[in-house]
C-alpha cells in the first residue's frame, strides 16, 4: 500500500502537499472550494506582530511564465490572528504551520513567545527573507550573522515546543551558507524557495509598474531557481528536511523538487489562476510516484543524488 505521508522537521503530515504562506491567507478562501483538511498542512500568511496594511498600489504585475507581487506582509498582527484564524483553522481539522516576519530581531523572539505554548500548530516558518530594519533594511536572510541571529532568537523564545522551518531567499551567493547558518542556530528543517527579486517595467508610461518598483518573482519561471537551491542543499545537507516551493503547477513539477531533495511542496501562486490546484497537484503527484515505482514519498526524495551506479 502507497504510504503518502512525510516529515518536516519533527513534525509529521498525512502527505506532502501544503499551502504556500501569502497565497491562501489562512485557509478560509480556499475552504470555498475543498475541504483543506485533506491538505498535508496549511502555511499561512506571514504575521507580524502589530497591523499592517501593506504597501501601496499596484501591488502585483504579470510576467511571462509568473507573476511579481509587492504586498508588503499586509496583514492583522499576530493578537487578532491567534484569536481568530488559529482558532478558525483548529476548528477545521487541519495542521496549521504559522509563518511568522519581523524587522527585527527582537520582533522574532515576541512572536516565537506568543505561539510557544497555542494549542494546535504543527511547526513555525520564520519568514526571515523580510528586510531587517536595524540593518539599513538588509534581508534577514541575505547575511549568515543575521540569518542566524533571527533563528536564534525564536529558538531561544519557543523551546522545544515548537519544529522551526527557516524560510531562505535564492538572492544570495551561497544558499548552502545560509542553510548551514541557520541549521546551526536551532532550525528543525528548510523551506525553499521564497520569491526573486525581480521588477517590469510599464513601456507605455515608461514607468515601473509595481508601487513600490520591485517585487517577489513567482511561477513556473522561478521553478528551475528551486529546483537548484534544493538540490545543493540536500546534497550538502542531506539529513535536513527540506519543504520545496517554487512554480509547481502540477504532480510532475512537484516530483521534480521531491527527486532534488524536497519532503514536502508548499503550492502558491497556481491557486491564484485555480483555487483547486493544490488538490489537484496532491493527487496527480501521488499517481507519478506510484506510477515511477516508489512506495512512498519518503523514498522518492533526494532521488537524483542516487549514485550512477545505482541507476
């Protein structure tokens, strides 16, 4: 019997399949739809710990194979979050990863304390590919020294009640760097990748066409991006669970992440152009791998690192 569950770290899930956080707010859109239970987990929208209404618009802009998106993490903060759409998804049955951003150090180690002890979480996303505003408005994630202070701050504020899921950005020289920095600092397992920094530009008005000028790439444009920064990693770090994301549209393209080295796939920006999408990749992803012989997902994963002579 095919065994579709899967580990991340620590945690388990019924199968790989989860929500990509800033793509189904918390759940209720995609509730409309399908029951969001039979999802392996859902990743919500990145909280922070005070209100915000994000940046101006326009906020988003299409691009050939994608989309770019400069939202700016708009969203309740985190009191009015806990009281109601952690407590709507509990209600739902389903396991809930809560991503969580800050400007700052201090802002990691006050959401890690107030979700230290929420009933019903399965693991954090530390979303720490948000810029730092004590560095001039560096990327958390852009540096080792900040990558690894943010990591260790939730650490050090949620125990070990918690699996901590470090979230990277590509924008980076080295990745494998930054994963090993942020493994070290009391992360639990990987998650890769988040958008590219891209931008259009409007040639009619000759201006940029986002707001705020540039913005987080996203799409099947971005998959070939993903598929090499999980492969690197699982192939530095093959003990660490990896949740991939990044352009998948469908089963294929969610085994191809899993072969690189992926225990589980968050689904994104294809829900914006169909809310069933996630659904739909969980079940042709289950007919690929029975139908390329595995009985399990665990043992597709980090397929194409198998030795050539094995092949």
């Amino acid at each position: 019997m095919f065994n579709f569950s899967t580990n991340v770290g620590g945690a388990e899930f019924s199968n790989p399949i989860f929500t990509a956080s800033g793509c189904a707010g918390s759940g209720k859109e995609l509730s409309q739809f399908f029951d969001i239970s039979r999802l392996g987990a859902i990743v919500t929208k990145s909280i922070m710990i005070k209100p915000r209404s994000g940046r101006a618009t326009p906020r988003m802009a299409e691009t050939p194979s994608g989309m770019l998106n400069s939202i700016g993490l708009q969203g309740p903060g985190i009191d009015q979050f806990l009281a109601i759409d952690v407590a709507w998804l509990r209600e739902q049955g389903v396991k809930i990863i809560v991503s969580i951003a800050g400007e700052s150090v201090e802002d990691y180690a006050v959401l890690a304390r107030k979700l230290r002890s929420v009933p019903g979480i399965s693991a954090l996303e530390v979303n720490i590919s948000c810029p730092n505003v004590e560095n001039r408005g560096q990327v958390f994630a852009c540096h080792p020294k900040t990558a690894r202070a943010a990591i260790e701050a939730v650490r050090r504020n949620v125990g070990g009640e918690l699996p901590i899921i470090a979230k990277l950005t590509p924008d980076v020289t080295s990745i494998v760097e930054i994963a090993e920095e942020v493994i070290a600092a009391g992360a639990d397992a990987l998650a890769l990748i988040n958008t590219v920094l891209g931008m259009v530009i409007d040639t009619n008005t000759m201006r940029p066409k986002l707001a705020g000028k540039t913005g987080g790439l996203s799409g099947p444009a971005i998959r070939p991006i993903a598929v090499r920064a999980i492969y690197q990693i699982h192939e530095a770090m093959p003990h660490v669970k990896i949740l991939g994301m990044g352009g998948v549209t469908s089963g294929r393209s969610a085994l191809e992440l899993i072969l690189a080295g992926a225990s589980a796939i968050s689904v994104g920006t294809a829900t914006f152009g169909d809310p069933t999408a996630a659904m739909k990749i969980k079940d042709e992803l289950e007919k690929e791998l029975i139908a390329h012989g595995f009985d399990s997902v665990r043992e597709a994963v980090g397929y194409a690192h198998r030795d050539e002579g094995n092949l």
